[in-house]
C-alpha cells in the first residue's frame, strides 16, 4: 500500500495522537458505509497516530477479525496493527514511516 503524503500535515497541524484526530479517524473507520479507500486511509493513519489509545487497537482487531471486509480494508488495518506494535516496541520513530 502506498505511503499517504496527507498524514504529516495532519500531524503538524493538530499533534500526533491527538485525541479529535484520532477520534475522527476512529468514525470514518468504522462506519461500513463509509467509501473502501478512505477507510483504508483512516486505518493507515491509525497505524500512525493512535498508539496511545486503546480504542485503535480494539477498533482494528475487530476491523481484522471481520470477514465482511474488503482486502484492501483488511490488508491496511494489519498494516496499521504492525505500526502500533513497532511503536510499543520501541523499534519505531513515527517519522520513519511518513513520507
């Protein structure tokens, strides 16, 4: 999947794991009804933005557990788990990944 240009102004503008951000992302996520390729974005800058917030991970797990899903939906929300887990691990600076 290709790296979103739009995530780093988003992190400029308002702070990384900026709980109205995340809180957005979380609802366009979410909903099924929103269109498959925004909800890929939002996963991707999940995976970027919400590693503080236990939310993102139940919200992502479920994202992953369900069958209902499109690929792509599914291959970005485990993208977006391996991002949170680099950033608990340590193993991760959130620069790294923004182009």
């Amino acid at each position: 999947m290709e790296k979103h240009t739009w995530i780093k102004p988003v992190k400029a503008s308002k702070g990384a794991g900026d709980s109205d951000v995340v809180s957005a992302l979380l609802k366009a996520f979410s909903n099924a009804n929103t269109h498959l390729w925004v909800r890929c974005a939002a996963a991707t800058a999940l995976g970027q933005l919400g590693a503080s917030n236990p939310d993102v991970v139940s919200a992502l797990l479920k994202a992953l557990s369900n069958t209902d899903n499109d690929s792509e939906v599914q291959q970005a929300v485990a993208w977006a788990l391996g991002q949170l887990q680099r950033f608990a691990e340590g193993s991760f600076d959130r620069e790294e990944g923004v182009s």
